[in-house]
C-alpha cells in the first residue's frame, strides 16, 4: 500500500496495517476495562461511604480490600465485583441510598471475559497452575476476609464476571422493588431511565452482524385480552418455557432465553412494569412529561414494548392535548394545537416503534402538521421528514391527511443531492409511497432516472436494497395489471393512483396533459427490477426456529407431503410455509404467513357511545397488507394465520382450521 508522505512515497505491508489494526484493537479493549474498572471503583467507594454512615455492625462489610491488579485487570474487576456482591447482599441502608447505589450499577457495561482475553485464553491452564503453585505462600499474606469472599464467591456461583453482574444487577433490583412505594415520581423517571440504558445496550449486543435478530418483546397486560398470547416457549434445545398467568412477558421472541444477560432483562422488565403501575400522570409537570415522552420513545425503538403502559402514557398526552386546546372558556380547533418538535417526533416514533395507535392522538398530530410551512425553519427539517413518513403510516388515508404526502414528495423534490442521507431519504419515500397504496407516476419517472444513476455507483445496504426491489415490484403490478386497464387516451395523463389494498379497487387523479410514456415508464420498470433482483442476497445459513411457524409446518406436512418450510418464491419473496395444492387437475401455489404481534398495529379509539369506553381494533400493518397485496398478483393463494386467534384456539383446533382454511382456497 502507498502513501505519500513528506513528498516521497513510503509502502506499508499488509503486514504491518494488520499489526497496526490489532495494536489499535488492544488499546480499545485497555480503554474498555479500563473505563469499567473505574466505575467499579467509584461504585464501591460510594457503598462503603453509605455503609459507614450507617454504622452497620457487620465488620465484613469493610474489610474487603479494593482490588487493584494490574497484571490481570479482568481479575482485579472480579474479585471486586465479588466485593460489591456481598456487600449488596448484606448492607442495611436507606431508600434513596438504595437508588444512588442502582443508578451507579445500571452505568456499568457488562464486559465479555472471553472476548476480552482473546488469545489469552490459551495460557489461562498455564496461568491456574502458576496460581495454585503459589498459593500456599500467598495465603500467608491474604486478608483474614479471603475465606469470606471465597465461600460467598461458591454459595453464589460467582465464578465468572458475567455471573457477578447478573447477581450485582439483580440484587439491586430486588431491594428497589421492596421499596418502590416510597419513591416520588422524579425517582421513578430515574429508575425508568436506568432500565432504558440497559435495553438500549442488551439490544445492540444482539444486533450485531451474525447474530440471529432479536424481534420486538412485548409485555403482558392483564387488563387487555390482545396482550394474552404465548404461553409455552421452546428453545432450540427443545426444553419448555412456562409464562405462568402472572408473568410479564406474554408475548416475546422465544430465543430471549437463550441470549446473554437475559436475566438482567427479564428483572428490568419487571422493574419497569412496576414502575409504570405506581406512576401517577397527574403529578407530571411538562419537564417530566418530555422526560417520560423521551423514555417510551428510546425504550420501544431499542424493542421493548409495555402495551398497557404505552396505552396509558398515549392517552394521557391525548387529555393534555384537549387541556391545551381549550385553556378557557374559548375553543380552539385541535388544528392550532402544535406540539414542539421535539415531542412530535416522540410521539410519532412511540406510536410507530409499539406498534400500538392512539387514533385521536395520530389525528392530532397529522392535522396540527397541516399548518407547518414547507420551508419551515425552525424545525429540523430531516426530523420532521422521518416523522411525516412514519405518520403517514399509521392513519387512515383520507383526503384530510394527504397534505403528510405533500410534505414528504416536496421534501425530495426539493432535496440536496449531494446530502449523505438524500439517497435513503428518496428510497424510503417511494417504499412508504407504495405501502400506504399511493403511486404517482411523474414521481416514478423521477425516480426511475435516479435510480439509473445510481445503480452503478452508490452501494445501498441491504434493508434499502430491499425497499427499492419491493417497491419496483409493485409499481410493475400497478401499471400492467392496473392502469393499463385505462383508456390509451388517458392512461399517461394519470397523475396520482390511489390503491385500496383489501379491495383491490383503485382511484385516480387526471391532469389534463401528458405526464410521462407509459411503454417507456414500463419498460424502465421491468430492467431495473430484474437488475435489483439480482443484487439481492437472501442468506440462509440455516432454519430459524420459530415455535408457531414450525408447529404449523409440521401440521400441513402431515396431510401435504410437498409442504417447505421458509420457502423463497422466484421473485425472492420468503414465505413462512409453502404448499403446492394439486385438486381436481388444478395446481395452486399457497402461501402460507403466520403475523405475530409485529405485523398489527393496535388502534386505540374512544367510541361516541355514553360510556366513552375505549375501543380496540387490530389491523394488519402497511408492509403486511402490501407484501400478501403482491403475493396475490403473482398467482398465489395466501392464508394469514393472525397470532391473536392463533393462540386462542385448542391444539386440535389449530389443525382443524388450517385444513378448512386449505380446502376452501
């Protein structure tokens, strides 16, 4: 490799870029332990400043002496977090102590000792014995407090560090819960943000490349029957998880129990349903109202999805928004009513990441973006687009909310080409465009022209890879099966098709000219979309064990023999289960889609009957109803299977229906 330096040119071998690689890779691991070893420090100091002010009378408590080896650094941290275990699980102290010493705890990042010793670990056998050779000298100079620590270390089985954390994290909790009901609302948004921070960082451990994706959890709600759902879990080793009636998660990716630190999870879910249960909206000021908005936003991006207490937190930002509107006497349209900016996005990526619809709130905010100017300077511009398309998905598509529409097309028709984000700004758009069944055709001429500049040259990631295929998929739908149906004279005067998914009827817009040439506008179509077929990787390194998925795959195989399971079509659409149906000379090609919870949004509305009761309403989402959209324009016969009534049927009800669902296809 060359590089100039100083005017002359001076080589690098790949050897010494390598070299170069791993010495930087060794510093971040220094800086890493370094960094938690510190915190630990710190974390025990503060404990043993509150033990004393205590005067506890448990001379052990104290006796521990801070570790500090720099020889073996991972070392010093366990025998200090072994130190930090037992004095948790023996100190007596106050509940506001209890707290500072969680919210220390939850700042600590557990480290992989297996990760982090690398290569070291083949010189752990040498080093043991080099431990245990000088053991006899050493104990004559060990504290009195070592046996201490070692039975403790046995009784816990705190052999490792992933051990010590999971037992520091846990006991911490334990001794929170019993004190939960002494603590005023600023202490609960503490708590809440100390669960958030943990999410956030057990979510991005298991999203790494690699790594089987972790699906959204969501948790139980016992006042809610949608929310009543997987009861039986099984994992790859075939050993059966029990959710009892009282358990908070109902409904979640049955791999959770398999992953790393799922304990610390598990106890942070409990921690925060609790929390949500003793909190009282009534007392939040507007401060702590943004907090809490920042919260349900952070946690159910990261994956965790508290259905009754996002319900909650939705209608109570719902009444303020009523309140706002009408401070006195005098009535003001909800159109004047503006939430900032800030906490418009919040909202709309809260409702958008659950999964879960407060209508009247949704209502809310689409009407008030009615009166942002296009050109609006005080919002943040790239915000207040991802937000719009979010938003876009979850109403109804009326003549009232396409003015969102508006917004987002004149966003990229006005965009800075030369920006990073203006490429994956365009793709999302037409993605959502399609989705939400609106296909303008100009705006597909446009973006089949960028799309022909960029093939070449940008590398789009994956996911994008997919949106864009997706979309020149339907658009080939709409314009062979659909608007060539119109008229020659006015087929290419279309300016806006507007496609009701379940009814498969379409709507249009006429301008009174020539907009684009449909031959042409085809044509471009079919090329790029067999271009981008052929870009698209689907890697399948091995079957993914979903319970529901399996259990009726392996239903359907008893009675169809051709049954596949995690079958890929020839336009490389996956399918859960595909059955080659042969009757009466007939050959069907069946598709069947089993939509867990991720595939539904839940619509919260209030009803104009007396009671003012809430009313709920699942429906399938945008990416669902388009994805079964295209598989029935491409000669297959779907069955969705809902995981709602899925779970709510009899083990010998499940086949029954799947049978009668086959037969009458």
């Amino acid at each position: 490799m060359l590089q100039s330096v100083g005017g002359s040119p001076k080589y690098f071998s790949h050897r010494t870029i390598f070299n170069a690689f791993k010495r930087s890779l060794s510093n971040a691991k220094e800086n890493l332990i370094d960094a938690e070893s510190r915190k630990i420090e710190k974390t025990l100091l503060y404990m043993e400043q509150c033990i004393a002010e205590e005067n506890e009378q448990n001379g052990n408590l104290l006796n521990f002496k801070t570790v500090c080896n720099r020889e073996d650094k991972l070392k010093g941290i366990h025998m200090n977090l072994v130190k930090m275990s037992y004095m948790l699980k023996n100190m007596r102290i106050n509940e506001q102590k209890w707290l500072a010493i969680y919210k220390q705890i939850s700042g600590l990042h557990p480290l992989d000792e297996g990760l982090l010793r690398g290569k070291a670990n083949k010189r752990v056998s040498k080093m043991e014995k080099m431990d245990q050779e000088k053991d006899n000298f050493a104990s004559e100079k060990l504290p009195p407090n070592r046996a201490v620590h070692d039975k403790f270390s046995r009784e816990y089985n705190l052999l490792n560090l992933t051990a010590c954390y999971v037992f520091l994290f846990k006991v911490s909790m334990s001794h929170l819960m019993n004190c939960l009901w002494l603590y005023r609302t600023s202490n609960y948004l503490l708590i809440l943000n100390c669960c958030a921070e943990f999410f956030h960082f057990f979510f991005n451990l298991h999203r790494r490349k690699g790594i089987q994706k972790l699906n959204f959890i969501y948790l139980h709600s016992g006042s809610h029957n949608y929310a009543e759902n997987v009861k039986n879990l099984k994992s790859k080793s075939n050993q059966v998880i029990r959710c009892g009636e009282n358990s908070t998660i109902a409904y979640h990716y049955e791999e959770l129990y398999n992953l790393k630190y799922h304990q610390i999870v598990t106890c942070k879910i409990n921690l925060m349903t609790r929390v949500l249960e003793n909190l009282n909206y009534g007392l939040l000021d507007g401060v702590q109202l943004a907090q809490l908005a920042n919260f349900f936003c952070f946690v159910t991006k990261c994956g965790v999805v508290s259905e009754k207490g996002v319900h909650h937190f939705l209608s109570y930002c719902w009444e303020v928004a009523k309140k706002e509107a009408s401070p006195s006497d005098e009535v003001v349209p909800k159109e004047e009513v503006l939430p900032n900016g800030v906490l418009f996005s919040q909202l709309v990526n809260t409702m958008y990441y659950s999964k879960i619809v407060h209508s009247e709130l949704a209502s809310l905010l689409a009407s008030s973006f009615r009166r942002v100017s296009l050109d609006s300077p005080h919002l943040c511009r790239r915000g207040l687009f991802d937000s719009c398309l979010k938003l876009l998905t979850l109403v109804k598509l009326t003549d009232q909310n396409m003015h969102l529409y508006a917004y987002c097309k004149h966003h990229i028709l006005r965009g800075d080409p030369e920006d990073p984000t203006y490429a994956s700004n365009v793709c999302n758009f037409l993605f959502v465009s399609s989705i939400v069944g609106l296909f303008n055709p100009p705006l597909m001429k446009f973006y089949v022209n960028f799309l022909k500049k960029k093939k070449d040259k940008a590398t789009f990631k994956n996911s994008t890879r997919h949106k864009i295929y997706y979309t020149l998929l339907g658009w080939d739908i709409v314009l062979n099966r659909f608007i060539k149906r119109v008229t020659e004279e006015r087929r290419e005067t279309i300016d806006l098709a507007i496609l009701n998914f379940e009814s498969k009827s379409v709507h249009y817009l006429f301008s009174n000219k020539v907009l684009y040439d449909f031959s042409d506008l085809s044509h471009q179509i079919n090329y790029l979309t067999l271009f981008i077929k052929n870009k698209i990787m689907l890697k399948k390194e091995g079957k993914n064990y979903y319970l529901s998925q399996t259990v009726i795959f392996h239903m359907l195989k008893k009675h169809y023999g051709n049954a596949i399971y995690e079958y890929v079509t020839n336009e490389k659409i996956p399918l859960d289960v595909y059955v080659n149906l042969r009757t009466n000379d007939q050959q069907k090609n069946v598709a069947i889609e089993f939509n867990g919870r991720t595939h539904y949004v839940l619509v919260l509305s209030k009803g104009g009957d007396s009671t003012d009761a809430v009313h709920y309403t699942m429906r399938q989402n945008c990416n669902t109803k388009y994805k079964m959209w295209i598989l029935s324009n491409l000669n297959f016969y779907t069955i969705s299977v809902s995981y709602y009534f899925w779970n709510g049927l009899h083990e010998c009800q499940k086949e029954r229906h799947l049978l009668h669902a086959m037969r009458h296809l």
